[in-house]
C-alpha cells in the first residue's frame, strides 16, 4: 500500500473530506459530522481551467469563481498560504 501524499493528508487534516471525496485514495468521510455535499474531486485537475491560481482563488473565496457555489470560504485563519500550497498541488494532481 501506498503511503498517502502531503497533499492526501492535508486534505484530510483541513476537513476536506467532510464535504469532498478524491477518488479511492481519499474517500469521503462518514459519521455524525460529515456533511457530504460536495463533489468528488477525483479528476477535478483534469480541467484545464483549474489552474493553481484559479485554486487558490477558489480555495480563498469561492464565490469569486462560481456566484453558485455552496463552500464556504477558507481564508488564513483556516488554511495558511503554506498549506494551501500543497492542497494546490494535490488538486491539480487528480487527473
């Protein structure tokens, strides 16, 4: 078994996983807390629109990018520039 990616492990320390799933190797988590609305991201790199600058942005305000969008927003105090870094490189991976 592989071991998980910084990346795989930060978007299960963030809580990601309480909204989103990423494919097999970070499923969407279950029980009382989780919430589960959120789209699996499995390939959610694939989009050539999805760059990192579009994800930080998304990441940051996600009503910048999509007035639709239901995720709340994660500003410094949720999610350092530091961590964000590597949830970027770690979404931009899923292909």
């Amino acid at each position: 078994m592989e071991m998980p990616t910084q990346g795989e492990v930060m978007f299960g320390a963030k809580g990601c996983v309480g909204c989103h799933s990423a494919g097999p190797s970070n499923p969407r988590a279950t029980g009382p807390n989780a919430k589960g609305k959120g789209p699996d991201l499995a390939k959610v790199g694939a989009d050539p629109a999805h760059t990192p600058e579009w994800f930080k942005a998304y990441i940051r305000d996600p009503q910048s990018q999509n007035p639709e969008a239901k995720m709340p927003k994660h500003d410094e105090s949720k999610v350092t520039d530091q961590e964000l870094e590597v949830l970027v490189r770690y979404l931009t991976s899923l292909k």
